[in-house]
C-alpha cells in the first residue's frame, strides 16, 4: 500500500469528520489542520531512481490518494489538475480516492474524464443514514468506473441497500472510531451492512472495530493496537464465493428461551395455522410436512447468498411457510439475527436439520 498526499489540511464538514485523525495527530505537534499547504510529495508517483525506473511501481500496490485531506476541497483547486496530470500518466497504478466531498466531483474533473478513467477508484464516505442518502445517489449517477464505499467511522444503523442493488458499488468498507473522544460502534450495525453486502454479492471488510465497541448489548474498550486485530477475528469479511464465514463461530440459540423470545415479538407471534393448515397437515401426515419443511430449507435457504433472499419464503399457501414466519426461519437475515448461523456461507447438514427441527417443534406446538 502507497499513500500519496499532494496536499495537506482539511476542513471539517460532517458528523463524521468530529474526531478526524488528521486534526487530532496535527494538534499533537501543533500544527493547524485547517490551513490546506501543497507538499512535497506533489509529484511522488512521477519521481524515478537513478536508473530511471519509477519508486512507484504497480506492484507496490493501490495508490491511497489525499490521505490527509480532501482531494475534491475546494482550497485545492488550483492544484487538483495537476493530480489528474499525474494519474493520466501513471495509467499503471491504481488510485483510490476517499472523499466526503462527491458533491464536489463533477466541477473538479478534468475535461477528458469521459465515462470515467480505468484506474481511478472513487470511494465516498457515509458515516450515517443521512450522509448516506445525500451521498451515495450522487456517487452512483456520476461518471465513475470504480466506486466503493466506506462507512468509518460508522455513527448509527445505516440500510444502504437500495444503493447496493445498483450494482454499480464494487466493495463496502465499515469500521468503528478511534481516538479518546471516540464514539461507540455497534456490532449490529456492521452485521447489518454486511448482511446487505452479502444479498447483493458486494465485498465488504469490517476493517476495525474502534475504541468504543458494543456487541450483544455489552461495552468494550478496545486499544487502538487490537482494533483491526479484534475486527479481523471476528471474521465477517465478506468475498462472494470464497466462504469466509465458515470459520464465524456461534452457539444456537436455547430453545426454550428461542421460543419465549419468539412470543414476545409482536410481528413473530401473529403467525398461526389456520383450520385449512390443519387440515392439509391431517391429510398429508407429519412426515410428509417434514419431508416439505427440508425440501424448502435445502432449496430455498441453505445456499450460500439464496436466491432473492428475504422474499424467498411466501407469507401463505403452505403451513411451513406460517412456521418460517412463526420461527424466523423465513430468510438467511431472519436466521442469522434469531439462531445466529451466520449468512454468506452455505448451510451444513446439521444447520439445515436444525432448522427443519425448529419448524416442525412449532408446527407440533400449534396442533397441540
Ligand atoms: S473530510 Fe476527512 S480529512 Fe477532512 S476533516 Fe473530514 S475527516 Fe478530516
Ligand atoms: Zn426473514
């Protein structure tokens, strides 16, 4: 990993920008973050060695461009087609540019941006719902051949989904603060994001977990030399097809206690078999309904990234479907959120007996 920053200094504009980290490591050598300076690494992806072969080469790898700043801040206007000189030049390298400012991109491209350049990589920011939804329709509508988005510091639940099933995002990245005045991350949050990664086949890394971390309700201080570490532990990287979340380990739910929460959720609870239920389950006899209860697991739910998933299982038309609903069973979100088997990975046979167990307990339970 390169980092090139022709410039230096930012302004803050956004919720996300409170504890930025270029303010906090200026003001340790006391240096003002607000006052934007060129640097002298300007030109660093044109500078050669004595042999005239460039420091920079593609195999140094992707090309973090205004790591330090803003590369769409208006302060560097005057300096920014420069840039887009250099990276035209350097058709070989990778750069990746992370912005709160995509509102800005379409005044600062350079007149032969066309469709969009190959080796430029657009990554915008969205720290929460609102940025989200001022942000990301803009960076979808523009002229980018590689967009990525990155919720980090991540503020409060986000559902970017609508964003996702563009098609048009190629990675997702969150992560928690850090610093002192950090504010808290929520696991919930990530797994929220990346369950919608994983419906749409997007990478996602949940690249560190922060200072301030909440999981299952319970608080943890992490120090910033754990946060990536903890946050690669827990393994919910996400890359379609190369079953990471094998490895995710989980404990089923207590039945009892699965049940008992099953009662308390209002929308769970307002499922029942119906007299028509009853009597196709009479008529067709236990194990029948048991042999229909796996078959809809297996076909409908045990993949790795199901089919249209969260539609999958209909609200009527056979009483399985009623216990799914029942049992939250209905989906791989549903499963992962009420049984704890993690999505993006496909469903073991004991996953997928556990399942048709937990249905036929219920449907046993309504008949009784
Ligand atoms: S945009 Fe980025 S660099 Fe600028 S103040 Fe906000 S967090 Fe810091
Ligand atoms: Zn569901």
């Amino acid at each position: 990993m390169v980092v090139w920053n022709p410039w230096h200094g930012c302004h803050k504009i956004s919720p996300g920008c409170a504890n930025c980290y270029v303010y906090r490591r200026d003001e340790s050598i006391g240096i003002d973050a607000s006052v934007v300076r060129k640097t002298e690494s300007y030109d660093n992806p044109l500078k050669k060695n004595r042999k005239k072969e460039y420091f920079i080469t593609p195999e140094t790898g992707i090309v973090y461009t205004c790591m330090t700043s803003d590369f769409f801040l208006s302060d560097a206007d005057k300096w920014r087609q420069g840039c887009w000189d250099i990276i035209r030049e350097r058709k070989d390298l990778k750069f990746h540019i992370i912005t709160k400012r995509i509102d800005r991109f379409e005044q600062c491209i350079p007149d032969d941006w066309g469709s969009g350049w190959e080796n430029v990589t657009i990554c915008s920011t969205c720290e929460n719902q609102e940025m989200t939804d001022y942000r990301l329709p803009i960076l979808i509508k523009l002229p980018i051949k590689h967009r990525e988005v990155i919720s980090e510091p991540i503020l409060g639940e986000i559902n970017m989904e609508k964003y996702l099933a563009t098609g048009l995002i190629e990675h997702v990245t969150c992560g928690g603060e850090s610093g002192d005045n950090a504010r808290p991350c929520d696991f919930r949050w990530i797994q929220e994001i990346r369950r919608e990664c994983i419906r749409n086949s997007i990478p996602f890394t949940f690249k560190q977990t922060g200072s301030v971390f909440i999981k299952d309700g319970k608080t943890y201080h992490i120090d910033r030399k754990d946060q990536m570490m903890q946050a690669k532990k827990s393994r919910h990287n996400y890359y379609p097809g190369m079953g990471n979340a094998y490895s995710i380990r989980y404990t089923l739910p207590d039945r009892m206690d699965l049940f008992e929460r099953l009662q308390r959720s209002g929308f769970r609870s307002k499922f029942h078999l119906d007299n028509k239920d009853k009597e196709y389950i009479k008529e067709k006899g236990m194990k029948t309904i048991m042999e229909h209860a796996r078959d809809f697991v297996t076909n409908r739910l045990s993949a790795e990234n199901p089919e249209n998933d969260g539609k999958q299982t209909p609200m009527k038309g056979h009483p399985v479907f009623i216990a799914q609903h029942a049992t939250a069973c209905c989906c791989r979100s549903c499963i992962e959120k009420w049984h704890h088997i993690p999505t993006g990975k496909k469903l073991s046979a004991s996953e997928q007996s556990y399942i048709v167990d937990v249905i036929m307990d219920w449907i046993n339970k309504e008949i009784r």
